[in-house]
C-alpha cells in the first residue's frame, strides 16, 4: 500500500491539499459558484482522461468512441435517477458495471482485429449510441434522449447539489480513480498493457494471454467512462444526446496526448488543462472584445502545434506511443 | 514489489534525466497555475467594476442554425434596456444585460444555465428561446431560484413543475388546436393534411397537438414524418410525402430547415399548400425559400401593424431606427419581457426571490402586465393565455392573413 | 413503383457526393495511413470558395466553380506542406491528432469569418434550368441539378480510375501505396506523389462541396456531417481501395435514403454506422478488399 506519510509529504500531498481548501476559498467571490464548476468540469474531465488512459495510453490501442461510455453511464444513472427514482448510491455502481460490460461486449468482436479498423470500429460504436439515444424515445423518454430533471446525491437527506458539494464529489471520485488506475499500472497488469502495447506477438509469445488483458482493459476503461457520464448526469441535472457527440471523444483523446500518451501525471495534466482552457479561453477572449467561438480554433491551434514541436506530449513517457 | 510513491515513478525519473524537459514541464505546469489564476483573476476583476448594476441575463441562440431569432430577441432587449437607462434605470441604477448564447442546442443552454444560475449577481433571466432549451434551464434554474422568463418557447411542459418558469406568450396545444381549426375553417378545400416535424421537443409536441386536434375536426392525416435539424436533404422524406398526395403540408419545426423543405419541396414537384408555426416566423424564412415560401400561411403570438396597438408602433418605429430594419414577433416578445423583469424589480425589490413572488402574483387580468404584445398574466403553471394571428406570406414578404380567426 | 424508383435516384445522387468526398479519404490513407480528418472540411470549403467567388469577386458560375476546386487542391497540398509532412516519421497519432486540430480550425474558420447560419447562395445561383424537373423512365421525377451531379460523379469517378490505372503518376500512387520505401528506392519522389493525391482528392472533395451548396445549403458544419458519413462509405468499400470507396459511398447513400424512406427518417444516419461496424467486424477489409485485416 502507498503509504499516508509518503502521500502527505509528496508534491502531490501539497496539492491535494490546497485543492481541497479551494471552496473556502471562493466563497465570497460572487462568482465563485462559477470557479467551483469550471474546477469540477476539469475534475470530470481528468477522470475520463484516466479511464481513456487504460485502454489507448497503457495498451496501446486506439480508442476513438470513448464518449460511448461515458454516454452509457450518463444515461443508466440518469434513468434510475430520474424515472426510477433511485438513488444516486445505487445508480452509480450499476452505471459502472454497466458500462464495463458494454466495454466488453464492444472488445469481444475487436479482439483480433489491429490498429485502425479497432478504431474505427470504437468510432461507429458510439456514433451509434448515440443515434439510438436520439431517436428512440420509448427507450430515453424524451426526443432527442432528453433525460432531465437528474437529483444530486441524497446525504442524510441532504440534497448535495451545491457547487461546492459537487467540487469535493467530484474530487473524491477522481482520487478513488487514481488509485486505482496506479495500482493497476505499476502491476503485474500494467506491465502486461504495456507489453501489448509495444508488441503484440511478442507479448503473447510471452505468455500473456491477449484476450484476458485486453479484455481486461476495455472493462476497466468503459466503468470509468460510465462513472464519469454517471456523475455529469446529476451535475447537469440533464442529459441529451447532443452531449455525447463524436467530438468529445477526439476532446479526451487530446487531453492524454497533450499530456503525454502512457503516463498518469500527463494524463492529469492534459486533461486539467484542455478541461478548462474552454471556459478560460471564453473569458478570456470575451474580455478582449473577441467572438467567443474563437476558443475552438485556438484549440486546434494548440493541438497543430503541439503534435508539431512536441508529438510526445508535454510530458514524455518512457512508453512508446501507438 | 517495491512501494513508490508518485514521484519516484518512472516518468518522473524520465523528466529529471532529461534537463531541458525538465524545465519545459515545469514552464508548462507554471502555464497551468498561470492560466488558473489569471481566469479567477478576470472573474474578480469584472465583479468589483459591475458592482453598481442591475444584472440579468438574456439567453437565446445569438449563433448557430436558428440565429435570426436570437438576434431579434437581442435587440428587442436592447432596445427595451437602451429606453430604461434613458429614463434614469431601475432605482437609479442602470440595467445591464448579460447575453448567454445557447446557439438553439439543449446541451449548451445547460451550461449556459448552469453559468448564469451560479452567477449571484445575476437576477432573472429572460430565455431561453427554444423550448429543448428551456426545459434543459428549467431544472437548474430551479434548484438556484432564480426566475426564467421564455419569450418564446411554446412547449407545453416548458412551465410546469417549476415554480421559477415562465413565458408570456401561448402554448403548443393552443397553437396545434387553433391551427387544425383555422384550416378546416378557413383554407376549406383542404381534406388531407401531411405532418413534416423536427425531432425535437418543440417539433414533437406541436405535432401531437396538432394532429390530435386535426383528426377530431375531420381531417385527413396522411403523412406524418420526421426529420432531424441536423440533415439538409429531405428528399426522401418528401417523396414518401408527396406519394400520398396531400392537400396542405403542416410544418411543424423551425425557419432554416422549413425554407430548405420549400425550396426542396417545390423543386420535387409538390404543389401543396404549406401551413408553419411560430417556429417558422422568421424574416429568414424568406431569404432561404425564395419564391417557394409564397402562399405558405403561419401562425404566430403576434404581429406588428395590426389596429389599434399605437405603443407597438412607436416601438417599431424606435427598433427601426436604431437598428437599421424592422422588428419581429420575438423582438416584441422580448421586449415586453425584459419590461416585466424591470417592473418585479421596481415594485418589488432587487432580488432572486422578488422577481419570483411578482410574476407569481400576477394571476388576473387586472394584475396583469400591458405590453405591446397584449396583457400578459400566469397561470398556477406560469403560463399565459395569449391569442394567436395568422401570417401569409404574399410575393415575398410577410402580411396579416386576411381572416384572423380569432377565438 | 415510382415511389421506390425515385428513391433510388435520391440515392444514387448521394451516393455519387459521398463517392467524390470517400475517394479522398481513401486516396489519403493509401499512401499515408492517415484518417484525413480535415478532408470534410475542405469538402465544405469549396463550397464557400465557390460562394465566395460568386458573392464577392462576382465570377461567373463555371470561374467560381473552376476557382474553388483549385483553390481546394491547392489548400489541400499546403495542409500536408504545413501539418503532415513534418510528422511523416512520428507516431501515428501525432498525425491523427494534427489531422482534428486543422479540422477544428478550418471549422471555426469558416464559422467565424461567414457565420453559422446556412447559405442559399449557390443555389440560388444555379440557373433556372437546373432547378427544372424531368421525368425520366420509370416515372420518377428529378431536377436536372440531380440528374447532373449522377452524371458528373460518374464521369469523375471514371476519370479516376483511369489515372489511377493508366497514367505515369497513377503507377506512382499505386506504388506509394503499396510500399513507399520501396517506391522512394525506385525513384519516385513520394513527397510529390502525396502532395498530387492531397491536390486530386481535395479537388473531388470541392466539387462534392459545390454540388452540396447548389442542392441544400452552405454552413460550417457541413464538413462534418457529410464527411463522417463519406468515410464511412470508404471504410465499407475497405479503406485504401478506391474503386471501393466509389462502391462504397453509392451503397450507402442508397442505403441511407431507402432506410429513411422505408424504415425511419431518423436512422438514416445510423444506417451508415451499422454498416460499418458490420463490415468491420465480420470482412474488415470492406466489400473490395483483401480478404485478411493485415496490420495496418
């Protein structure tokens, strides 16, 4: 086990802990509500960078419909929730499991095909998630898979829908992630990913049996993704198709590529950066008198110049990169 | 194995070895904490300027498909804010309206929502415009109670269940039941009646009313097909339609994708009258169908030049000059919603909870607010009972149907 | 009868605008193993292109048209000048990536400079006989702006393969394809012979894109609808395989028009993904390809 004194007297201890005091901070900015959800969105989205990590970062394998999980979390907590009136404890860990087993239902079929075609076939996935959650309202209730009216968490009868209940939320979920995901990592299982990664053949001429590992990772990586959608379902207090969309997922791709393919901190990172570069970029630019929807092309901007100068990612990783 | 802690992992020893990287990475998380810091600064920075104003947000779609109707919304609440500030603002202190683009998608309206809901000193906001927007706000404007006021959503379930919602103009079920009558009781060779909708909440829930009102008049539903907002061909939609041969073609969706429906329509050689809702009240509407939009007939909360209403003109005549070209149904709407924002404040104070319990408290129509779109006044529900007018659009341009089928 | 006829040309027509944009992907992906996003995009900007011309430089029809396909082929030749180039030896995805960024650029490029709103422009300017109707055998009726893009997608496609097949830098493509090293090791500078695919199948792309802009509208995010469903006909006709990527894009706009028509309006997108996936999963080489998914 990692030990409480060696976390606390890391960096990363220091951090935590600062991270943690940010709500006390804001309270008396009338915007503060605002910072505590651009914090949590980065939050989110680090998590998902975590979970897209395990399958494309640690195995290797290019995964282009990550936000396919993340919709299928969002949506089974999001209709336990809000039509079934579960609550959020319950709906959580079945929205993960759910999701792990899309994750390998999606692998099974994938397991021998290679590189672009796996990709591809991550990419109509979820493409098609999403046209079925568009277009079929006795599933989702609603056109366009509008699902509302999401409760927050009960504690204690208490309704945890405050931005800094949520903040902490968020940052609870996102640390239990981590650990998990470093575990995994840095064990005999990490380092059978990482020899997928690499070489396949040689892998398996190893003794790894490719199957179980992969299948392995799709699982892992798809509860994530559905932890995440889970969470952002009670955020946002409503879900609809338009969230889930292809672009999302290229979205949480940059973040571990910008960060650097393979490693945990780069993933962390990218994700903490791009997570809230969009609404920095908002204010930013709103104060220089620009038209808000700048900030897209200053994203592709920054990714053009990072695979550019830097392709490895801001961090390097002693990983080889797909 | 061996215990680490994080920073004794590889990567980290990868990035000591590596000077130059080292430094990079460290440039790069400074950039990190830099851009943190500088966004909260900015957050900071503007409240302590704006502390001396009267917030509230205006939310619509100033970009994106259905722009046309955002940018009337946007002068008519400027217009409206221009005429406040000019008479000494509320309570002496100047309006100030903070616009919040949802560019008609319900997924940006809730972040919009969530922006303007955790925004304190934001007051009430007049929005959203589409009505997917509307009940994607909804929820969260609940839970921060602040009021939303919709200028133009037409849903029927926009208003209820939230205490803090409401609109000043009619509903769907209203809008689809007076269609189905103004047909069979106006446009009399009309027998068959093909539905084309948009797959949205807005499109589904006219066509529901819609067609259940047109059935129990006695007329024919012979098509009923749906579209995506997202597609521009609707060819093959329509040649379904045009094999059942109908009599009039009800468009039940918005002004960008029915001008494409005309224009497609006719070019496929459909010789159909062709019926639109408020949806399809859009000076767009014209550009983007041409020639094929002559004949269409619309329904709407209402139109400017009609007899008797001076204060609308003289409106229009300040829209005009001031902008350039001539107000629409949504640039009314949204002026006498803003004007109805201002008046909660005057009467009765400068808060969240005021704003509320004054709309609230207009229940009759001697309570009731007079705009220029008429007296508006809420339901247990928060929404209004407002007639509709009837539009056609002849060579070119938009005039009042000569029968106004007035309830 | 003439229902389902009048489908099928719907189809046909859609199939032939996904063919010319599939074409591009494809072409792109055989010499360079590169999923050319921002392919959608200059789909989209020869149709601005040629607005542009129209609207403000205020050519005649055929100059605007003739401008906006070269001023594509050119865009596409810089953009791998630019972005792809210098990651000709980098890991894959680096290109990838680059690839989403200038899609997300030119995207927002046009957004910014021309507004999200949708432009009739270019169908307005097609003349009226274009927009006149003609019943052909069968019964169905269709504009002569449909029958013409059948026509001229045939045409392109033919002229195609013939490059393909019987010119000089045709047999330099094929071989890139095949193995560049070795193509490079015979004397062929593969740096041009990509930068001639980049220019031909943007050049395709920017007459799909005109042809769009005359039968529906002009908007940013054109690019993006069309050219997810156009490289869903390349990976169905096996993606690299040009012929298939012709087969493909005609086999998906049929298909896609007669779910909308038969089955449901609003899977005809879905219909495309389906597609995919199956091909994938059970032949992933596509309808034409090599029987075996080799690493690609």
């Amino acid at each position: 086990m990692i030990s409480m004194s060696s976390i606390l007297s890391s960096r990363s201890g220091l951090i935590l802990f600062f991270l943690c005091l940010v709500p006390l901070a804001t309270a008396y900015l009338d915007q503060g509500d605002y910072l505590l959800r651009i914090c949590s969105t980065a939050y989110l989205y680090m998590l998902l960078a975590l979970g897209l990590n395990v399958v494309t970062g640690f195995t290797g394998l290019l995964d282009l419909g990550y936000v396919g999980f993340y919709l299928i979390g969002g949506y089974t907590a999001g209709l336990l929730m809000a039509r079934l009136g579960w609550s959020y404890w319950a709906a959580l860990p079945v929205a993960a499991i759910h999701g792990g087993l899309w994750g390998l239902l999606r692998g099974a079929p994938t397991l021998r095909l290679t590189g672009d075609y796996f990709a591809i076939v991550t990419f109509g996935f979820s493409e098609l998630l999403f046209r079925i959650v568009k277009n079929e309202e006795w599933l989702i209730g609603g056109p366009n898979g509008f699902v509302n009216d999401i409760p927050a968490p009960t504690l204690f009868g208490y309704e945890l829908w405050q931005y800094w209940q949520q903040y902490y939320h968020i940052l609870i979920l996102l640390i239990l992630t981590l650990l998990v995901v470093y575990r995994l990592h840095n064990s005999r299982i990490g380092r059978a990913w990482q020899a997928i990664s690499q070489d396949e053949e040689a892998a398996q001429t190893m003794g790894i049996n490719l199957h179980e590992y992969k299948s392995l990772a799709f699982a892992i990586s798809a509860a994530i993704g559905a932890i995440g959608g889970a969470f952002f379902a009670q955020f946002q207090v409503n879900i609809s198709a338009g969230v889930f969309e292809f672009w999302e997922s290229i979205l949480i791709l940059c973040m571990i590529v910008l960060g650097g393919i393979g490693t945990l901190k780069g993933a962390l990172i990218g994700a903490a950066i791009l997570g809230s570069l969009g609404e920095v970029l908002r204010i930013s630019l709103s104060w220089m008198r620009l038209p808000a929807d700048s900030r897209y092309l200053i994203f592709g901007a920054i990714l053009v110049m990072m695979m550019r100068f830097r392709p490895a990612g801001i961090l390097r990783s002693t990983q080889k990169s797909p | 194995m061996k215990q680490q802690t994080l920073i004794e992992t590889a990567p980290y020893r990868a990035l000591c070895r590596l000077e130059i990287g080292h430094i990079c990475s460290a440039l790069r998380s400074s950039l990190v904490l830099l851009l943190i810091f500088s966004a909260a600064f900015l957050l900071t920075a503007q409240e302590a300027e704006a502390a001396k104003t009267i917030k509230v947000a205006v939310a619509g779609p100033f970009t994106g498909s259905v722009a046309a109707f955002g940018e009337m919304i946007k002068k008519g609440a400027q217009l409206r804010a221009k005429e406040i500030n000019g008479n000494g603002g509320i309570n002496s202190k100047e309006l100030e309206l903070i616009f919040e683009d949802d560019t008609g998608k319900d997924k940006e309206a809730s972040l919009v929502a969530t922006r303007i809901a955790s925004n304190k000193k934001i007051l009430a906001v007049v929005g959203h415009f589409n009505s997917s927007c509307s009940l994607a706000g909804k929820p969260i404007y609940k839970r921060n109670r602040i009021v939303e006021l919709s200028p133009g959503s037409t849903n029927v379930n926009v208003c209820k269940g939230s205490d803090y919602t409401f609109r000043n103009l009619y509903r769907d079920d209203f809008q689809g039941s007076f269609s189905a009558k103004y047909i069979k009781g106006v446009l009399t060779d009309v027998k068959t009646v093909a539905v084309f909708f948009d797959n949205d909440d807005y499109g589904r829930g006219l066509r529901d009313s819609f067609k259940q009102s047109a059935e129990k008049a006695g007329l024919a539903i012979v098509a009923d097909e749906a579209y995506d907002r997202d597609t521009t061909d609707y060819k093959a939609q329509l040649t379904k339609i045009k094999s059942a041969s109908p009599d009039l073609i009800f468009i039940a969706g918005l002004y960008s994708q029915a001008g494409l429906i005309l224009s497609q329509a006719r070019e496929s050689g459909i010789t159909a009258q062709f019926f639109g809702a408020d949806g399809v009240d859009s000076p767009k509407l014209l550009e983007i169908a041409g020639e094929a939009a002559n004949g269409i007939y619309i329904t709407t909360p209402f139109i400017f030049g009609l007899e008797g209403n001076e204060e609308a003109q003289r409106v229009a005549i300040a829209f005009e000059q001031e902008f350039g070209k001539a107000p629409d149904t949504w640039a009314a709407l949204t002026y006498d919603a803003v004007g109805m924002i201002v008046e909660a404040i005057e009467k009765r104070g400068e808060s969240r909870k005021a704003i509320r319990d004054h709309l609230g408290s207009l229940t009759s129509p001697e309570k009731g607010y007079q705009g220029i779109t008429g007296l508006t006044y809420f339901d247990e529900n928060g929404d209004c009972l407002k007639p509709a007018y009837v539009k056609q659009v002849v060579n070119g341009k938009f005039v009042a149907a000569k029968v106004q089928f007035l309830d | 009868m003439t229902l389902f006829l009048e489908q099928i040309v719907n189809g046909l027509v859609l199939g032939g605008i996904y063919a010319l944009i599939a074409v591009g992907y494809t072409m792109v992906y055989g010499v360079i193993q590169l999923i050319n996003f921002a392919h959608g995009e200059i789909f989209m900007f020869g149709a601005y292109f040629a607005f542009l011309c129209l609207a403000v430089l205020k050519f005649p029809l055929w100059l605007a048209v003739l401008a906006s396909i070269l001023l594509c082929a050119l865009m596409g030749v810089v953009i791998d000048l630019i972005a792809y180039r210098p990651l000709r030896n980098a890991p894959r995805l680096s290109a990838l990536i680059t690839a989403i960024g200038i899609s997300l650029i030119l995207q927002n490029l046009a957004r910014m400079i021309w507004g999200a709103e949708p432009r009739r422009d270019l169908a307005n300017a097609k003349s009226a006989f274009l927009s006149q109707t003609v019943i052909i055998p069968g019964g169905a009726q269709l504009s002569y702006l449909d029958l013409s893009i059948i026509i001229l997608a045939i045409l392109l496609m033919v002229g195609l393969n013939r490059l393909i097949s019987l010119t000089r830098i045709g047999k330099a493509m094929r071989a890139c394809a095949q193995d560049k090293m070795a193509a490079s090791l015979m004397g062929i500078d593969t740096n041009r012979v990509i930068g001639a695919t980049f220019a031909i199948g943007s050049a395709l792309g920017a007459v799909a894109g005109i042809m769009v802009g005359m039968r529906e509208t002009i908007e940013p995010t054109m690019g993006y609808y069309k050219g997810v469903a156009a490289f869903a006909a390349a990976v169905l006709g096996g993606i690299g395989n040009i012929t298939g990527a012709m087969l493909g894009g005609v086999v998906l706009g049929i298909a896609e028009v007669l779910g909308a028509g038969y089955i449901s309006s609003g899977y005809r997108v879905a219909i495309s993904y389906i597609l995919m996936i199956l091909v994938i999963v059970f032949r992933p080489a596509g309808l034409l390809g090599r029987a075996s998914a080799k690493r690609a």
